[in-house]
C-alpha cells in the first residue's frame, strides 16, 4: 500500500500494517464523532509514526500513486472533522 502524508512524503507501507492503519483510521474517526479532541491526536500519531516507522520512504521522483493520502501532520481537530467521517480515509 502507498500511502501519502500530506505536505510530506510517500511511503510503501507493508501489507501486514495495511490493516493496523485502518483499525487506527477507524478509531479515529469514532474519535471525532464524540468530540474526543485528545484521543484523536493520540490515534492520529500513532498512524503518522506506523507509516514513517514501517513505511518505506519512496523517492522524491518515483510517481507511483497513493492507495491513501493521510492529512498533513499540523491537521487540527476542527480539521479532522471535515477528514475523519464515515468510513475514514482508508474505507473497509
């Protein structure tokens, strides 16, 4: 899976984290449904870092496009509101 993180960089991401990325997206967003401003930020980190941990960082010039496009690292909870509904960035 590629994915992309807004304002940054693309990543190949393992199958095998494919799925803990999604059970994150999915956390996140019933994050913001509640309005649990805190936990967003918490889950939307641990996504970020699954990504630049276990992601392989691609090359500035390889055009291969994103499976997923995460939002910039700086999004802000009013933010993830417009981002994180439904099913999530990486739908089921």
């Amino acid at each position: 899976m590629i994915v992309r993180i807004a304002t940054d960089r693309q990543y190949r991401l393992p199958d095998d984290d494919a799925q803990r990325l999604n059970e994150l997206d999915n956390a996140a967003v019933k994050a913001v449904e509640e309005g649990d401003e805190e936990q967003f930020h918490e889950l939307f980190e641990q996504m970020l870092d699954l990504v630049r941990t276990d992601g392989q960082e691609l090359e500035e010039d390889d055009l291969e496009g994103s499976d997923v496009i995460l939002p910039p690292p700086d999004l802000t909870f009013v933010e993830a509101g417009n981002e994180f509904t439904g099913e999530g960035l990486i739908p089921d």
